[in-house]
C-alpha cells in the first residue's frame, strides 16, 4: 500500500482534525487529557464502524 492509499484510507476513515492529531500524536505533542480524548474518540469511532 503506498503513502497515497494510506492517507486516502485515513481520511475515510477520520475526519481532519483527528489525522491532525494523529500526526502531532506519533510526534509526541500534545497534553495527557488531550491525548485521551482524542483516543477515546476514535476507538469510540472504530468500534463502530467494526459493528457495521
């Protein structure tokens, strides 16, 4: 899968403000309640999407 497929998949996948957080995640920015959030946001979303 290249760069391309990857990022298409993700946006499908999260909106932009979540691959924003994402990106500045894996760089080891943000707070810890920032962190949680978001990550409970999105496995809140994946688990949902799983379910369909």
């Amino acid at each position: 899968m290249s760069t391309n497929q990857v990022i298409i998949s993700m946006e499908n996948l999260l909106n932009n403000e979540e691959i924003d957080w994402l990106v500045k995640f894996l760089a080891g920015k943000g707070s810890n309640d920032e962190i949680i959030e978001k990550i409970v946001r999105i496995t809140t979303k994946l688990e949902k999407m799983k379910r369909r």
